[in-house]
C-alpha cells in the first residue's frame, strides 16, 4: 500500500476528550473517529488490525472445532420473551419497533438466537456437542461509554456457544475454550491472566474471566503470591492476617453511645479500633424467586472492613440484587436506627458473620436500642450468628483463601469471559435432543465470549511508548514500513525504495509505502511511522545510500542498523518468519 493512496489520518495533538492511552493513540494513529457516544467509525488502519485479530480469533475457534456463522443483530421480541429476558434486561438492551408495531432488538448477545437454532437443527444427541461462534457487532446501551472502543456501546464481539447432552460434555468444551482463549490471548503477545468470575445476570454457576492487566483496567483481580488462586475481586475470598483473639471473655456492658451512629463515631466515644467492632448490615431476604422480599437478613463485619455485595447476594436465602433494609423498615422490625445495631441472641432474624468477626473476642456491637452499645460482648454468651460465610471485600495482603501466599490485587481490563450455563436457555426456549435411550434431554449450554474491537484497545495499553503505538507483529496493521526522503534531490532513491516496495510484497510482507513527496517533511514521515507503531521500518535517503545501503529500526527496541539494499527485505523476512 502507498501512503499517497492510503487514508493515513494522524492527528499531532492530543485530543481532549480522551483520558486512557489506548483511545488517544487509536484517535491520533488514525484508527477510528467517533461518531456519537461510544460509536465509532473504524478507519483503514484500525480495520486492518481488527481483521488481524478476528483472523487470529477465528483460527482458534476453527482449531477446536467451532462453526463459524452469523446470526443478525436485529433479533425479535418473541425470542427474548421466551427466555425472560425482554422483561428482565434494563436499558442496556436497546429496543425498537418495525412499521407493523412489531418490538426488535439490537443484539447485545445472541443466547436466544443461537439457541432457537440449534432446537431447531439438532434433534438428536447424535448431532452434539456442537459449538458456533459468529464475530460480529454488537450493541449494548451502557450507562456510561468512555474510553473509546474499549467500552462501546456498539463494538465487535466474538460470541461462542456449546450445546451437549450432559454436564461432562459441557465441562470438555468448556475446558477447549479455556485453552483456545489462552492461545488467542498469547498469540497477541499480551500479558494476561485467567481468574474465576461471577456469572452475573447471564446465568449459570461456573465462570471465568480473562483479564489484560494494566492500571486503566475498570476491573480489580487477586491473586496469591503462592499458589494459582486467581478471581476477580467481586468472587475473590480470603481470611484477615490477624490472629484469631485468645484473650479472656471479660464482663459484658452496655454503655450509652449517645448520638454516636457511624463506626468511627463509636470509637471514637469508646475509645476503641474499628476492628474491635462488629457491623450489622440489615438487608432483604429472598423472596420466593430469588429477589428481595419481605424478611431480612443480618450481615456481620468487622468494623473495618466492607462489604462484597457479589458475594452477599448469592448466599442461599439473601435477596439478589442486594437490597439494604432501609431505616423505618429497621425501626419497625428491631426497634432502633442502624448505627445501634448488634447480633444479640434475640435479634430475631437470621445472622451471617464473615470469617473476620467469628474469632473476635470481648468485642464492641451495638445493643439494638437508641443510643446504646454493648462492650465485652462475646459469641455464645452475649451474641450469636447462624453461620459464617465469607462476604467481606478483600485486601492487598489477606490470606489467600487457600492457605498458601497473600493475596495481592491488580486492574485488569477484562478482554474475554467464558460461562458454563447449564440448562438456564435451554429449558426456558425447551431445546432438547433425544438421548441414547430415546428419551428427551434438555440440552447443557456453554457461551463464551472474547471482545475483538477491546482487544485492540488492551493491546496498545500493553504495547506503546511516548512516540505511539508498538504493535505486536502479529496483528500489526503493516509489518513493514518502507520510507524515502529527498527522492526528487536523487533518481537513484526513488528507483531502490520502489524495488523493495517490489521485493516486498513478492515477499508476501505487509508493506506501507511511504512515497509522499517533499511537501511531507522527514520528520513528519517518522513521526507518523512510529505513531502508527509498524514493526520495522526501512528508510532510503541520499545519506543512506552515499553510506552503503538503507537505514533499519526496529519500533519496539528503537535499534538502528544499516543494510544493503539489496539485503534488506530478505533480513526483514527472516526476522518476521522467526517473530
Ligand atoms: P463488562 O463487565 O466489561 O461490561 P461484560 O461482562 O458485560 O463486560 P460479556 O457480556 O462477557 O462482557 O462480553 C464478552 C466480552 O465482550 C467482554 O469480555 C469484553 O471483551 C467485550 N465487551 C463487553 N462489553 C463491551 C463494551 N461495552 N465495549 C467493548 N467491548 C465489550
Ligand atoms: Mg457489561
């Protein structure tokens, strides 16, 4: 490709409206333009290096046996309505009606669609397992679209889905997936990590998440210093360093606390640390479907520490989403303000206590009246819990939940998530598959999904300097950018860097061509060769040839050598076959 003839759109400032490295190098390098609220045009150049990566996406899949297909993004109501999810999605599922008053939606992912197929084609566990996969554009309205591709509200997805006739068939492709991202991911030359992962609101119990870690990362990750224990923060447990207490239960007290209605405020008239503290947090129990309901339930912290919402809410019996008693609900049930609350024996509600207050001893917790705090309470004696869980949010330097390291905790800019769904589509759209014996099974579902457009995105977070982009040569959107400067002060120049231009693509190198004349100055050629990050850059001058041949760099490690001209596309080669 000739620059003179390419759409290269660089732009020297820095645009304001973008905060993470990525979006600004993507804006500057010419990759994409906006074109309203998390939408985006992808130019020439982006394109390229999406194409890359689907390409690099696609052979994985192909590799373990995935089918490739496309499912339209328009998808009809009906659909969605039989799995629930028309009533059951908020906003982000972006709604539209056809000129026959008929409802549509953007597909913000494709398990109604996909799964509509296969009960349709697949009527025997003969045909299973069976996985398709499509790469294609998805739209989800999301609250807050920002850094560019990275979250969109129109982006492109690669969406897998596996259909088998038991959990141990679900379990082998789920485990292909797993290798297929780590080989995708790899392949990329990013750094990555795999950690468990909540299932959220698209079902299913088994999950993980593929994380790009780096400090722009909207997610936070833990993992041991020890062992493999990886999860994200929302699934992550793990125990508090401090011993457990071994002093002598001492007499109990209740004291007046006045006003006093935060955790520090009590310490503050008490004298005492927060983690001397028990916290009563009063949330909705769950109602017969799972949801926030009538009866509440008591959460038990210690005083300095906090809450894991994710984890709270999938305790059996604890209302999903969560939802926080509010105060005249308290008042009415046990009689006093939040601030005052304790897990005293009579409390009259059900106790779940973290790990971190179950050692506690001769603790602080409130007496469940206004303005009244116990002192020296101890379990058993003076408080009880029903049972322990962990719902505490952890810290840098915990326990790690499996007894080996700390657990240390990073950002992470989630890039692929995969999901063992269970029966959770397939029953509800009643796709089932005859089994050996003839009888009808309903089928097992897995979904696995990997962002293409955020890939690029995370790989420029990984891959840049302060000149620009340093593209990964696999998906590089040119292997080669070849550069001549003062070609109309000798003949010579242009004649050797329209040769390599030749030899190069005889070569079956991905070249650029930076033919543009004198009115684009040399700076401004290398200024733009490295912005847009291209591996390896040949430049032919005057200067180059007078001493000998053309001038080699290397983008990443910025090395400059001199080559024959002759020489030089086959060195280049070389180097890309062993990259
Ligand atoms: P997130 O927590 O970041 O919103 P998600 O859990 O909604 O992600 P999935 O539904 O699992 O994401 O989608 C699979 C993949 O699609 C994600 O891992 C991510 O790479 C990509 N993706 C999801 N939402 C967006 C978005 N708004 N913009 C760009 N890529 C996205
Ligand atoms: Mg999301």
């Amino acid at each position: 490709m000739r620059t003179s003839q390419f759409l290269l759109a660089t732009v020297k400032e820095s645009p304001a409206e973008a905060e993470l490295v990525s979006h600004r190098l993507m804006l500057r390098a010419g990759m994409i333009r906006k074109v309203a609220s998390g939408v985006y045009n992808l130019l020439p150049l982006g394109l390229r290096v999406i194409h890359k990566i689907a390409n690099v996406v696609r052979e994985e899949m192909d590799r373990i046996g995935a089918l490739e297909v496309l499912m339209p993004m328009v998808q009809p109501a009906e659909l969605w309505r039989e799995s629930g999810r028309w009533e059951g999605m908020g906003p982000e599922l972006a709604r539209l009606r056809d000129r026959h008053e008929r409802d549509f939606c953007l597909g913000p992912t494709h398990e109604e669609v996909v799964t509509d197929i296969i009960r349709n084609e697949c009527h025997s566990y003969r045909q299973l397992p069976v996985t398709l996969y499509q790469i294609q554009t998805k739209f989800r309205d999301e609250r807050r679209p920002r850094f560019g591709v990275m979250r969109a509200r129109e982006f492109i997805m690669k969406d897998a889905y596996s259909f088998h006739d038991s959990q141990d068939s679900l379990e082998q492709t789920y485990r292909d997936m797993h290798g297929a991202y780590e080989a995708i991911i790899g392949r990329l030359g990013l750094d990555y990590r795999a950690v468990a992962a909540d299932s959220g609101n698209i079902g299913g119990k088994t999950s993980h998440e593929f994380h790009v870690p780096a400090d722009s990362g909207e997610d936070e990750i833990v993992f041991s210093t020890e062992s493999d224990y990886a999860a994200n923060i929302e699934l992550a447990t793990g125990n508090v360093p401090e011993p457990a207490d071994t002093a002598e239960p001492l007499d109990c007290e209740t004291t007046d606390t006045g006003a006093a209605a935060s955790i520090e405020e009590v310490c503050r008239v008490l004298g005492i640390e927060p983690r001397r503290q028990v916290k009563t947090l009063v949330v909705h129990a769950a109602d017969a479907n799972g949801a926030p309901g009538e009866n509440l339930v008591a959460l038990l912290l210690r005083g300095d520490q906090s809450l894991n919402e994710t984890l709270a809410q999938q305790l059996e019996g604890v209302g999903s989403p969560l939802r926080f008693a509010d105060d005249a609900l308290i008042a009415e049930r046990i009689g006093c303000a939040p601030g005052c609350l304790g897990p005293l024996k009579g409390l009259g509600i059900r106790r779940i206590a973290d790990p971190s207050v179950t050692g506690l001893r001769n603790f602080v917790c409130g007496a469940n009246e206004a303005g009244r705090h116990l002192v020296n309470a101890n379990w058993e004696r003076d408080c009880a819990y029903d049972e322990a869980a962990h719902i505490r949010r952890v810290r840098e330097g915990d326990l790690s939940p499996d007894g080996k390291g700390r657990l240390t905790i990073r950002r992470g800019i989630e890039v692929g998530h995969i999901f063992q769904l269970g029966t959770k589509y397939s029953e509800a759209m009643n796709a089932t598959v005859l089994n050996e014996q003839g009888r009808s099974v309903v089928m097992h579902m897995g979904c696995y999904g990997i962002g293409v457009t955020r890939l690029a995105a995370a790989c420029i977070e990984q891959n840049h300097d302060d000149r620009g982009i340093i593209w990964p040569a696999g998906i590089a959107p040119f292997q080669l950018i070849i550069v001549e400067i003062d070609a109309h002060k000798l003949e010579n120049v242009r004649q050797q860097a329209e040769a390599m231009y030749r030899q190069a693509r005889q070569a079956g190198i991905e070249t650029l061509f930076d033919d543009r004349d004198r009115k684009t100055s040399p700076g401004v050629k290398f200024a733009e060769s490295e912005l847009i990050g291209i591996p390896h850059r040949l430049v032919i001058s005057p200067r180059t040839l007078a001493n000998g041949g053309v001038e080699h760099t290397c983008r990443r490690s910025g090395e400059k050598s001199s080559v024959a001209a002759d020489e030089a596309v086959a060195m280049i080669a070389d180097q890309l076959a062993a990259s």
